[in-house]
C-alpha cells in the first residue's frame, strides 16, 4: 500500500512546480479581496482534483495492467487512490493556512480587504475544508475510472453539483420540518462534517471498487 501511495506522489511531483504557481497566483487574486478562509477551501479543493492527474498518468503507462501482476489486488489499488486523496486534500489544507496567512498580511498593507466573512476558528475552518475536498475528489475516482482520465474531467463538474445539490436539499429540508439553526446548532454540524465525509468517502470507494473489479483490463 505504501508503495501504491508513493508512486502517484512521485508521478504528481513532475507537476509541482506547475500546481505551486496556480496557487500562489490564487493567493494574489482572492487574498485581498475573499480572505484566508476561502482561499483555503481552494487550495483544499485544487489539491483534491489532483488525483484525476494521477489516473492520467496510470493510462499513459498502462500501470493498471501492470499492476495486476503484483501482488496488490484491484481493492488495494483503489484503496490506496482514496488514501492518495486525503494526502493530496491536507496538503492543500496545511499550504492554504501557511500561504494564506502569509499572504494575508502582505495583502493587508497594500488593499483594503473587503467585509470579513464571520470568523470561524482556524481548526474547524481546516476540518471543514480537509472534508468537503475529500468529498469533491472522491466524486472523481468512480467517474474517472468508468469513463476514463479523459472524459473524467468533463465529468468532474458532477463532483461539485452532487454534493452541493445534497447538502441545499438537506438544508431547506430542515427548514421545512421547523428546525431552528442557531449559531450553536451550526457550529456542532460543522464540527460533526467529518462523520458524514467519512460515510460519504466509504460510499464512493465501495463503488470505485465495484467498477474497477467488473472491468477487464486485457
């Protein structure tokens, strides 16, 4: 498994320098204006859809064939897919924090920054974040998989519509049966995002399995 999650690390690496300059021209962009929690929430969500890149690079090389002769099976491959994304998400995380706080300051001597959005505490502000990109991404892989690197990422916008619509369903639902959502009440479903990410990941990888295990890779 361990090998599994180091051979896309070493592949997506060709790509850092690239990756690295999109998000810092991110920084420029929504810094001044959106603040750090947002920009976090993009690094999270850029970083997650890495993970396409690395099926890219498993067609270029014909690694899923390959891979059939060692002694890793189907499950193990996807499994260490769904690990490589949670990589991928905390590192987007950790460098929103670190840039965007930097950022943040620079940015706050030369601009006017906008209303600031209410202030939510930095853990919860990166659990929420390391949560709904992990949730995009794991979107991704079954498409990705079933229709292939290529037209995956057409099909990537579903990673963002379906949890989305979802959650705006879930939303008014609860307005609609009189549940009053306070400020406390929030922030313990924002606290608990983790629970149903985690459901949610489990979900996407029982059916990423399910298709790449009835596929025939001949």
């Amino acid at each position: 498994m361990k090998s599994l999650i180091l051979k896309d690390f070493y592949n997506i690496s060709h790509n850092a320098k690239s990756i690295l300059i999109i998000l810092l021209v991110f920084a420029v962009v929504f810094l001044p204006s959106s603040g750090i929690q947002n920009y976090i929430f993009i690094c999270a969500i850029l970083c997650s859809m890495m993970i396409i890149t690395t099926f890219s690079f498993d067609e270029q090389s014909n690694w899923p064939l390959y891979a059939m002769i060692m002694p890793v099976s189907k499950k193990d491959i996807i499994a260490g897919k769904y690990m490589v994304l949670f990589s991928f998400s905390f590192i987007g995380v950790l460098f929103g924090i670190v840039a965007g706080a930097i950022g943040s300051i620079i940015a706050g001597n030369y601009f006017q920054a906008a209303d600031a959005a209410p202030a939510i505490p930095l853990p919860l502000l990166a659990l929420i974040a390391l949560s709904c990109s992990t949730v995009f991404g794991s979107i991704s892989i079954p498409l990705v998989i079933r229709f292939g690197a290529e037209k995956g990422r057409i099909l990537v916008l579903a990673s963002f519509l379906i949890p989305a619509g979802l959650c705006y369903i879930a939303y008014h639902a609860l307005i609609f049966f009189g549940l009053n959502l306070t400020e406390n009440l929030k922030t313990i479903l924002l606290y608990c995002s983790p629970v149903p990410a985690a459901i949610w990941n489990y979900i996407m990888y029982k059916i990423s399995c399910a298709i790449f295990v009835g596929q025939d890779l001949q």
